[in-house]
C-alpha cells in the first residue's frame, strides 16, 4: 500500500477493518487457550489477553463509525457543490 501523502478514506476504512479481523482472531486464539488451560493463573493470564484484544476490537469499531460519519460528511459537502 502507499503511504505517502494523505492516504483516502477507503483505505484506511480496508486497514481498520483488516486490524479488527486480526484482533478477532487473536481474541479467539486466547479465549480458546484459556479453556484448556489446566492451572488457574495461566487461565487467568489468557482471559486478560482476550479481553484485552476485545477492548483493541472496540476502539477500532469507534475508529471506523468516526470514519464512516466523516465520510458521510464529506459526501454531503462534495455533492452540494
């Protein structure tokens, strides 16, 4: 991907929404661990990771309805011209 200059919109939108699947995945990979975690610290210590994976997945999921109502915006502004 190019970096230089302003990247648009769409591609940020296609990088946020490849960085919540990834975080998804990794929520997923710890909650599974934790379930077969036999002693109760290391259950304890995957089930932080997971949800600390599920707090990145919300701040993404406000980085793209930000994103999303600013493209709206634009939209409006660019077609009233």
């Amino acid at each position: 991907m190019k970096m230089s200059g302003s990247p648009e919109p769409r591609a940020i939108m296609e990088v946020l929404m490849e960085a919540i699947k990834r975080e998804q995945e990794s929520y997923d990979y710890y909650y599974r661990a934790s379930l077969q975690a036999a002693k109760p610290a290391t259950r304890k210590m995957l089930l932080s990771l997971a949800e600390w994976e599920k707090g990145h997945i919300e701040e993404l999921t406000n980085h793209v309805m930000e994103l999303k109502a600013q493209m709206e915006i634009d939209r409006a502004i660019t077609s009233g011209l």
